[in-house]
C-alpha cells in the first residue's frame, strides 16, 4: 500500500540563481558563470528564470578571495540591516546590494535557489554543501544529483553546527546549496574540475525543470558528513604555525581519522597525533584560505538523513 | 681526452644563501627559511659545515602571504633594473632587489655571493626542478647531478634558460653560481609536508655537497639531462575580452617534461573542442602555473639536451 499521505507537497521553484566569484579566485565557478552570462543556452530550463551572478566583481578582477572581508561571511543579520554609510567594507556593502536583488533572506521574495559555485584546495572531490537537514527540497535534489553523478562520487556535507555555521551569499535565498569542487589551486582553472562542477549544475537544474513539471520524487535517505569541529595548527605566542597537516592525513578528506592517526608534522620532523575519543571524518584539510580562519581541517561524523517524497503544490 | 675525463680545479665555496618568499605565497621557502633560522639559534654558527646567510627576499609579500605588492621581485634583478634610480614612486620590489643585491651581491663582483639557492613553489606538477639561467656553470651542474643521484622520491630535473648573466632578471644571478630549487605541485598559500620535506632535503644535500667539494673529493664528470626554454605558450583567449577560452587538456594537464608531439591534445575549449599541438616535438613544464595566466603562459616548452661536466675538485691554495 503506498503511503499516498506523506508527500510533502511544496512550492514550485521558479527563480534559481548561479552564483560565481563568491571568492575572486576560485575559478571553476568564475568561469562557468561569466560563460553562461554570454550564452545562456545551456543552463535554460522551461519556466524557470536562472540567473548566472558575479557575486564579488572587484574580487574577480584582482584574483583574490576579498578585497576587506571575506563575502562568504558577511550575511549576517547585523551586516544586513546596517545602514548605508561611507567607508563601509565592500562586502557588507556588496551583501546588502545581494540581499536586495535576491532577498530579502527570510522572506517570501527571496529566490527560491541560489547554487554558490566554490573551489578548494583541499581533496574533497565533488562536495554538495547543505545548511539545513530538514530543507526536503534541498535533500531530495543531492539525492537526485548523487545518483545522476554516479559513478562519479558526489558527498554532502551538512553544517547546522549552531556555533560553526555561518552566513553564506546563498543564504539569502530560500533553498541554498554550496558547489564545492577540490582540489584546485587558488587562480588555476583545471578542465576535469571544471567539467564536474558543469555537470553537477546540468543535473541540478534537471531536477529543478522535473519537479516544476510535477514529477513526484519518492522517500529517500541521504548518506551525509555532519560539521563537528574546527581544528587548528599548532601554533608559538606569536600566532605562527609550528606544524603542517601530516603526509598521512594530507589529501585523505573524509576518511577515517581514530584516535593514534597521525595529525601534524612540526618543522622539525615529530608528529602529533590525533587524540580524539571518537573516530571522525575530516574535511578542508589543508585548505589554503581557512590558514588566517584558524583551521588545518574540520571534522565530521557520519549520519543518515531520511526525506520524505515532494511534489509540487497544486495550485 | 673526453670532456668528462678531464678534471677542473675551482675555488673553494666560501659563503652560500638560502632564500625564501621570494614570492610571499610560495609557502615551503619560508617554512625552511624559518627552520633554519631555528636551527641557527639552536646551535649556533656550527648548524652547518659552511656559513650560511639565510633571508626571505620579500618579506611584505610573505606578510600578506601575496606573491608580490606592486612588482614580481623576481624580474628585478637584471641590471638594467638594479642600476635604475630609487625615487619615491619606485615599486617597492625594486627597492628590495637593489638592496638584496647589497646583502648578497653585488652581482657580477668578486664580493657576491658563492651560491643562491632560491626556494620556489609551484602549482604545476614539475617534482623537483632545478633552475640556472646558463647552460656553462659546472659548479651549479655538478650540484645538479648529485641532487639527482641522491633523490629518488620525486623526479629531479634541470632546467636552463641560457641568457647573459646581465640580462638573467632572477635573484639566484646575484651569486656567482646560484639555482632556483622549485618544488610542485602545490597550491599558492598552503604548505604541504610532502613538499617541504622534498625541498629542505634539496638544500641539505646542497650543503652537503660543497663541504664534500670543499674538503676535496673529487666529483666525477659525465652528462647530464637539462631542458633548455625555447619558448613560452599561452591560453587561447577571446580576442576582445582576452579571457580565456579554453583549460589545459585534461590529457596534457599535470605532465609536465613528457614529449609533446603533432596532434597531441593541448586544450580543452569551454565549447568542447581540443586544441593540438603543431609544431617540432618538445617538452612542456610550467603547465597551468596560477601566476603565469597574468604574463600570459599557459606552459613553456623546451628542448631535451645533454651537457658534458668535467670532473671537479677543489683549487688548493
């Protein structure tokens, strides 16, 4: 007997945005988006509006990640009601702008998805970054886009960490999802990284055009690496490193790390090692812009999410 | 007699430097830099065999962790640039050269520097590599050689670019027989283990072979492997916005020093199209270097060639 009640039925989703350039120089997404600003015949689906976006033009131009603060984090409450003033931080001023075109965050204007196109140093492969475990739109689109990637591997990560989460550009919208895509050096635009963001997006927006065509996408779980802790570099009174990430756990994102694993190497040729309780899944590890954010690698655990089946809500 | 039977005598090498942050974000350099400063405040003067200078060649770069401020230091050090006035509006990385080349300098004088050795990274996958601007220096070449023999974790390979000592722009031609040790891949602003361990392992046995050199032992001649630059090759670009229309083929990309040759892929296109290779066979190395897309490089390309080293010793007073 099939379970005809427990479909979630939501709202279609009509506007989808694309943003590139979060950070000036991670190119993937710099590119993809200037590419379809010019010819957008790719990513055209039947009645949805996309919208490619260059979030941080001045960024982009000098190939650097930000120019005062970093964008990736300016979308908080307080930066966005702020009042306009003279002198403020180009980001702020640039997260407000964002906020008006696609927002406001948190009502019912805002666009319905924004995918924030984002490269890392570190070996995380193709990750899907979600902010929330319950956003059932959300789940089931990296549960379609997993399987339409495979055998590609597509991981998700989750980070609803009530202290380590922050305030994302795409968080203005109602349904965000980070694209991270690894490893890429900082500048560099390397084809098979490319590639794999691009047919992520095509797979993405395939999902968006079906369930606005009123495709019911059945119950499903989702395999996820849920956000634990930030851990830093062993550091001297001056704030210096004093070790690097260990050539054993270098380029190992999301495998296990136990209690006795070798975490850092000093200068000097001794390891440190791992001296958690509990087996934990690192991720960034080694990425090169979280150096002045304080962090060598993030830990995970492993978790199962469960997702109803959606539909679109009948008129 | 053949070249390599032959046997050279040259002056001791009294005085070495080693340099890092020459770029501020070529991060190994500075780690090795610092470690031996460590070293040196640890031990004193006898950390190592001979006196060495250590010193970070940009430190306001290292401090932002940029590869420059207002100018690739590492195009300043030609004499042209060396001589030119200092005024107020002069880049600040010629100003630093100009004083790097008091500390260490100067180049071309008998009071220069015996050896540079400038730490470099790379986001190019090019192992370890050895970079002399002339093809004739023996002392360099024999270093070289040893390295080779003595490294066998990653590949190590040698690169010249054959240009008068006055035109060489790199720090390393402020010394009397300096290279540039360049260790890839790895991104800008990140530290690998992997790749420190590769470079300071390099300048260990760099020192280790001029106390050898220096106490006598003779260093056998023979030949060995460079690749001389010919010539550099950039990204197809779009003729009015100039940017780039394509990425470095997925088949070319990370084999830096392989043979290209006619008809072998060189770009992939946005649009789907592969780029090939048309011209005489040659090796490939810089490929997708993150600071060479503003000088407009997607590679440089060069010729294998074979260089005959006599055997050296050291001049006895």
């Amino acid at each position: 007997m099939s379970s005809r009640t427990n479909v979630s039925c939501l709202h279609e989703a009509r506007r989808v945005a694309i943003f590139g350039g979060t950070h000036g120089n991670e190119m993937s997404g710099i590119t993809l988006v200037n590419m379809w600003k010019q010819n957008s015949a790719e990513i055209e689906r039947n009645g949805l509006l996309i919208k490619p976006f260059i979030s941080n033009p001045k960024a982009v131009e000098k190939c650097i990640r930000y120019i005062d603060t970093d964008l990736n984090r300016a979308f908080t409450p307080e930066n966005l009601s702020a009042p306009d003033v003279e002198g403020r931080l180009y980001e702020v001023q640039r997260a407000k702008e964002i906020n008006r075109m696609f927002g406001p965050k948190g009502s019912s204007d805002a666009y319905d998805v924004i995918f924030d196109l984002h490269n890392t140093t570190s070996n995380m492969g193709s990750t899907l970054i979600l902010e929330s475990s319950t956003d059932l739109f959300n789940l089931q689109m990296v549960h379609y886009i997993k399987k339409a990637m495979a055998p590609h591997t597509c991981l998700v990560l989750l980070n609803e960490h009530p202290q380590l989460k922050y305030s994302t550009t795409r968080s203005v919208a109602k349904h965000p999802i980070g694209l991270e895509v690894g490893p890429q050096p900082q500048g560099v635009l390397r084809s098979n990284v490319f590639e794999s963001m691009r047919t992520i997006l095509k797979h993405a927006l395939d999902f968006i055009e079906f369930f606005n065509s009123g495709v019911e996408f059945p119950p499903c779980t989702i395999d996820v690496f849920r956000v634990q802790e930030r851990m830093d570099y062993p550091r001297d009174t001056n704030g210096n490193i004093t070790a690097m990430v260990h050539p054993h756990l270098q380029d190992c994102d999301w495998e296990p790390l136990n209690r006795g694993d070798p975490m850092f190497l000093t200068f000097d040729g001794r390891t440190i090692l791992y001296e958690g309780a509990n087996t934990v899944y690192p991720t960034f590890i080694n990425e090169a812009a979280y150096y002045e954010k304080q962090q060598a690698f993030t830990t995970t655990c492993r978790e199962i999410l469960a997702a109803n089946a959606i539909r679109k809500a009948f008129k | 007699m053949k070249p390599s039977m032959a046997l050279a005598f040259l002056p001791a090498l009294a005085r070495m430097a080693v340099s890092g942050g020459t770029h501020g974000n070529e991060l190994s350099g500075v780690y090795v830099v610092q470690e031996m400063e460590q070293q040196r405040k640890e031990t004193g003067e006898h950390a190592w065999p001979i006196p060495i200078t250590t010193v970070l060649s940009n430190p306001r770069a290292v401090r932002e962790c940029r590869r420059y401020i207002d100018r690739d230091i590492n195009r300043c050090f030609n004499r042209a640039t060396l001589s030119s006035p200092i005024t107020d509006s002069s880049p600040y990385e010629v100003r630093r050269a100009q004083e790097l080349n008091n500390l260490l300098g100067p180049k071309g004088s008998t009071d220069a520097m015996d050896l540079i050795c400038d730490l470099h990274n790379t986001t190019a996958n090019m192992g370890l590599t050895l970079i002399h601007y002339t093809t004739s220096d023996w002392v360099t070449l024999h270093i070289c050689k040893y390295l080779q023999t003595k490294i066998t974790k990653v590949p190590v390979r040698v690169l010249v670019l054959d240009v008068p000592i006055s035109d060489a722009y790199s720090l390393e031609s402020v010394s009397k027989h300096g290279f540039s040790i360049e260790v890839g891949p790895q991104p800008h602003g990140v530290v690998r283990a992997d790749i420190y361990t590769i470079m300071k392992e390099a300048v260990d046995l760099t020192i280790d072979w001029i106390h050898k050199f220096n106490s006598g032992t003779v260093f056998e001649g023979g030949d060995v492997e460079a690749f001389k630059f010919i010539k550099s090759v950039d990204y197809p670009r779009d003729p009015e916005t100039r940017t780039l229309t394509a990425a470095i083929h997925p088949q070319l990309q990370d084999r830096d020093f392989c043979l290209l040759k006619r008809g072998d892929p060189l770009f992939l296109s946005f649009s789907g199209e592969t780029v090939k290779y048309e011209e005489e066979p040659l090796h490939p190395f810089f490929i997708n270097e993150a600071a060479y897309y503003e000088k407009e490089i997607a590679f440089h390309l060069g010729k294998k060639m074979m260089l005959t080293i006599p055997s050296v010793q050291v001049q006895k007073d």
